[in-house]
C-alpha cells in the first residue's frame, strides 16, 4: 500500500474486522458505530454478579411446557444464570478504540529473522471519559499473521511522552517499534520500557477484569 488515506480506511477495516472475529470468538458482542467521533466498537457479555462468571448470552436452550402441558425444547431469553439459577446476569459492557497498523518490512539479520516497523499515535485523550475505554493496537504481518496488544488507555503512560503540549491534537508524535512475526517487540528503548507490550500481546483478558466503572447497582 502507498500510504494515501483511502488505503489506510482499508487497512483499518481489515483490522477491525479481524477484531471483531476474534472478540466474537471469545464470547463478546460486538457493535460498531454508524459515526466514529470516539470509539470503534462497544461489546457486550453476560456476567453474573452471584457466582462471578462470564456468559456466553442470555439466549440458550432450555425446556418449557406447551399448552397442552407437553414438554418442549426451544431457545429462551432469560436473566437467570445458567450456573447459580439466581436473576442476577448482567451486561459488561468495554468500549474499544483501535488502531491498525500495516507496518513497513526491516532488513534481514544474520540469523535470517525479519522484522517490521509499526508506528501508532495513541491520543490518550480517550481514557478520560471512561476507565471502562481500552485500546487495541492491531499489528498486521500479513493476510495470515496478525497480532493483538490489547490494553487500558491509562497504561499509554507507560510508553510515551503525554506532557508534550501538543500531545492530543497531532498525529506527529508516534510509537514507532519493530516487531517480528510472532509478535514480539524489538526495540530496547533508552527513556520507556516497552516491556509492557509483552503482557499486552493478545490480552485479551483485560477486558473481562472487573473495574469501578462497572457498577450495576
């Protein structure tokens, strides 16, 4: 691709379509917004505030007696957890920005290992109207190698520069890091730790950990 605006929307829909599959796979529901002013995606997933366990839905198959009295199966929508049987599931519900990047190849190394650079700008500004807000950076090798780094838009602190006055209105300042194959961030770095994209890496746990934003009551 050569770096004009309509193939960076493609290269952004291609990663979020892959998001999607992914958050789909692991349960949540996933919607996306007609006008994109903040966030990508808003999902959703059952959870049950008794026993402490996620959902799958609140739709599943149960039995029920017809008019005639006859027992029946069929699919019913209901509060009630299929663990506890208690009426207490409820909606958790993460809004996620993403940010898609298609990286530009490196050169090989003695041992035969290729790298890319990737460079996002992350604009921290998300984080303050909600803590239930969290970041996917989606990194794209190729049509069958793509990586997630899943992580709170708080934990931005952790690998870049946020007193720079300029910080949320320009797109000038980047993380720029090289990444191999299999995910793995390159770079040592001389002012930020970019260990921190080693537990980000595919972290998709992180968006089932309860936090105070998620008060039902």
């Amino acid at each position: 691709m050569n770096g004009s605006d309509s193939d960076k929307r493609v290269i952004g829909l291609y990663g979020e379509m892959r998001l999607a599959m992914e958050l789909h796979k692991r349960g949540w529901q996933v919607y996306s917004a007609y006008i994109d002013e903040k966030y990508d995606f808003v999902i959703l997933k059952s959870y049950c505030e008794n026993c402490k366990t996620f959902k799958d839905a609140w739709t599943r198959e149960g039995t029920y007696k017809n008019k005639k009295g006859e027992e029946k199966k069929g699919k019913t929508v209901t509060p009630l957890c299929e663990t506890c049987h208690q009426d207490s599931l409820k909606m958790l519900v993460r809004f996620i920005q993403v940010k898609t990047s298609e990286g530009i190849t490196g050169k090989k190394t003695k041992s035969g290992d290729v790298d890319k650079r990737y460079s996002f700008h992350a604009k921290i500004r998300y984080h303050l109207a909600d803590a239930r807000i969290f970041y996917a950076w989606i990194q794209v090798w190729d049509e069958d190698n793509v990586n997630y780094y899943i992580f709170k838009t708080e934990d931005v602190a952790l690998f870049d520069d946020l007193q720079i006055a300029s910080y949320q209105i320009t797109d000038n300042q980047k993380t720029t890091l090289r990444i191999n194959k299999e995910g793995k961030v390159l770079n040592k770095g001389t002012k930020y730790d970019y260990g921190a994209f080693k537990d980000f890496h595919n972290n998709f746990e992180c968006l089932e950990e309860i936090i105070d934003g998620d008060d039902w009551k």
